[in-house]
C-alpha cells in the first residue's frame, strides 16, 4: 500500500520521479538533499557532488557570514573546492528588491556552476531570483528556522514596490545545521513559530477556495503540512530554549511548507490572508521610508486577526444573501479606485493593471462565486470548525514565546490594520477569506469591527 506524503522520510517525500497522488496530481519537487540536524553544514561537499555541482558562488550578508559562511567557505577550502562569495556589505537592512538582485547580478562570476544562499529570507529569495535568470542550480546554508522559503519555488520580492512571488526554481540542496540556528537572533525563531502556526489559516482557506473558487485542493498535501504544523506546535515550549529537537522541528515544517508550495505549484498550502496583512504592512512601511518587522512576525499578528474573523464567520447560520446582492449592485468602481489609490498611493497603477486581468469585481463572477458558497455553506463552516483552533489557544503559544500579539506592539495603527484587510484582495489573484467576506457583503462590517479591536 502506498505511504501518504506525511509518512515519507525527507529522501522518500523529494525522490525524483515525485509522486502520483490520490488528487490525480503528480507531485514533485526540485530539492533533492535535504539534511536537519547538529553539525551537518559539514556535508556541504556532499551536497555539492549530490547535485552535480562543483564550483559555488556564496552569498551572505554580514551577519550571515559571521555565522555560517566563513565556516562554508573553510570547508570548501579543506576540500580543494574553488568558489567566489560575495557579501551585502550594508548596516541598513536589506530589501528583496530590484537593488539587491543587480548587485548580485553584478557580481556574480558565470563561472560557477551553483548559487548558494548562506542566510535566510532576503539573502535566499534574491539568489533563487539570480540562479532562476542564470539557469543555475540553487542550494541553502540555513541561518534561521524564520521563514518558509527556503523550499519554495518562488521569492517573496518587492518589484516596483508591490510585494509579487515571481516563480522560481527551488533550492536543490538545503543543509539546516541545528547548531547554526541555535544562535539566530530570538526575533527570528519567533518569526519561524509565526510563519508555521500561519499555516492553520492557509489550510483552511484553501479548502475554501476550493470549493467557492475552484481552486485545484490536495488532501495529502494539506497533510503534510497538518503534520508538520502539529510537531512544531508540539515542541514550541522548548523553541525559546533552543533545544535541538524544536529547532529541527520548526526548520523542518518551514523547509517542508516549501515542498509542499511546490507539490502544490502555487502557495496556497502555506500562505492565506494572514501572509497578506503582512505583506501590505510591508508596502505601507515600503512607501514611508521605514522598515517593517521579520514577514513571520507580522504574519502571527495577521494569523491571529485572521482567526478572530473566522470566529466572527462561525456565527453567520446562513449567509445574508440579499445583503451580499445589494452590496454587489451598489459597488462603485470609482470609489473603490480611490480607496485604492489612497491605501497603495504610488503602486496604485499595478493594481489597477492586476483587476483589469483578473477581473475580481465582476458582478457576473461574483454571482458565480455567491451560488458556490450558498450551495456549501454548511460544509464551509465545518471546514472552518476542524481546520481552525482556538484563537486564545494561539494567543497562549505566542504570548509563552514572548511574541507580539496585536499590531499596535508592531508599531501599527488600527488604521494601518484596516486598510491591510481593505487591500489584502486586491494585490494578487487569490481567494482569500477577505475575498469570501467581500463576496458576502461584509467587507465594510468586518472594517469597522478590526478598527475598534
């Protein structure tokens, strides 16, 4: 009989034939080594022959470097290894941005046959960014269990300052040292906790989308990330402690989320309207001249708003469906391009220019979608009973890590809350439980209730 996805081994779950699934999909994903644990940054010549790479191009940042590369780059000279590094030379933080990719670009030697991300977030979306457009394999030194791309086959990244996930190939080889990890700053191991418990929303969503939207849904893939989420959940208590096991455990469910994007071909498995709070707070930092706070932080404030909508979305018995009609005929275009014009200010024009593809506020789509969550709204709140847990149950978990909880301890204003949820629909193509309250004609309602949280 065979083995669900959650049940496989790492070299099982990434074989190279990938998987034909019970969805009548075929799962596959480019990671091809993938070692967790103490002391395996060792193996990174072993890495290297298992991809059939043999001259690498290291990129770090200066703290990076501190913590991982300048042991990266004494290996491979032991070895014999010939390789070229470059380094983000900069105290300001650095942003994923069109910048940071052409210094890459600009110091990349095409001699080397592999880019190799020695960091986390930004240092590993701008090298999957370069070796994607130099046809070049990728490979990850782990420097903080912090975020969930490091398997992924797209980067988070800030094109014309509008967050986009632009598709890359995924790292081929990933080394998560639990010894490294053990001195990342505490800010990123909460960022990580944030980005995994994220994944009880995008679960959920999904199945959702599923239904109201025609999303293509994977049960086994949603397993395999349920069962990474418990474990990491399991060990949290001891993550602030830096026990070996709730490092792995939380690197392995942030690295195993990105195999899970890729089996899935998009990032419904990881990311939902938690992700999106996140990344229009983000923009609006982007346009002030100001930095945000890690993705993954802000991302477990944004889960926990997200669960509190949901507990407002369980005491709706049966959908106003004459409200959502009436709210869908007094829609005014021109009233909703001022709100965008004055939420995303410059970036405006690039979301005008995704709606006019997507057509997101058709009426006739609208009614298509309003017939689908009439027709499943029972199933759609069960889903949102078992998917879900508790929201004072999450608050507990972060508050024990000493996380932020609440967007005015990330220095936001309940406005900047309101209008991340206003706008969370509008920056991608993407059902999101933003898009079910608009489809329902609770969007203004659902405002006003987040602006006296």
């Amino acid at each position: 009989m065979k083995s669900a996805l959650k049940d496989l081994s790492f070299d099982e779950l990434l074989r190279p034939e990938g998987h034909a699934c019970s969805c009548g999909g075929h799962h596959s994903c480019g990671l091809q080594y993938l070692r967790v644990g103490p002391g395996v940054v060792k193996l990174f010549p072993e890495a290297m022959k298992a991809i059939g790479v043999r001259r690498p191009f290291l990129v770090m940042d200066r703290n990076t470097r501190k913590a991982a590369g300048e042991m990266v780059e004494r290996l491979l000279e032991e070895a014999g290894i010939d390789y070229r590094s470059f380094t983000f030379h900069t105290d300001q933080r650095i942003e994923p941005d069109e910048a940071a990719v052409g210094a890459l670009t600009l110091a990349y030697d095409p001699s080397c046959d592999v880019v190799v991300a020695v960091g986390s977030g930004v240092v590993n979306d701008c090298c999957k960014v370069l070796a994607y457009a130099a046809h070049r394999p990728c490979m990850v030194v782990c420097t903080a269990p912090s975020m969930d791309g490091y398997a992924s086959n797209c980067s988070a990244m800030i094109q014309n300052h509008v967050k986009v996930s632009p598709a890359n190939a995924c790292a081929q080889a990933i080394l998560a040292d639990t010894e490294i990890l053990a001195t990342a700053p505490d800010v990123m191991l909460r960022a990580g906790l944030g980005d995994m418990l994220a994944k009880y929303v995008s679960l959920c969503e999904w199945k959702i989308a599923h239904l109201v939207h025609g999303d293509p849904y994977c049960p086994e893939i949603a397993a395999l990330v349920r069962s990474s989420l418990q474990k990491v959940v399991d060990n949290a208590p001891d993550l602030m402690r830096r026990s070996d096991a709730a490092l792995a455990a939380v690197v392995e469910g942030l690295i195993l989320s990105g195999v899970a994007m890729a089996f899935a071909g998009n990032s419904r498995p990881a990311s939902g309207l938690e992700h999106y709070f996140s990344h229009v707070w983000e923009m609006q930092a982007l346009a002030r001249g100001k930095a945000s706070d890690l993705h993954g932080v802000q991302v477990g404030v944004g889960t926990l708003l997200t669960l509190w909508i949901y507990e407002n979305i369980l005491n709706v018995d049966r959908p106003d469906l004459q409200a959502a009609r009436h709210a869908m005929e007094n829609f005014s275009e021109e009233a909703w391009r001022t709100r965008v014009e004055r939420i995303f200010g410059t970036t405006a024009p690039e979301i005008f220019a995704l709606e006019e593809k997507a057509h997101k506020n058709d009426p006739a789509a609208h009614a298509l979608r309003l017939n689908q969550i009439e027709a499943h709204w029972p199933e759609i709140r069960k889903i949102i009973s078992e998917e879900l847990p508790r929201r004072e149950t999450v608050l507990r978990l972060m508050s024990s890590c000493g996380m932020a909880l609440r967007p005015a301890d990330l220095g936001l204003t309940a406005q900047d809350t309101v209008d991340a949820f206003l706008g969370s629909r509008d920056i991608r193509d993407k059902y999101l439980t933003s898009s079910l309250l608009w489809d329902l004609g609770l969007t203004e309602k659902t405002a006003d209730a987040l602006n006296r949280l």
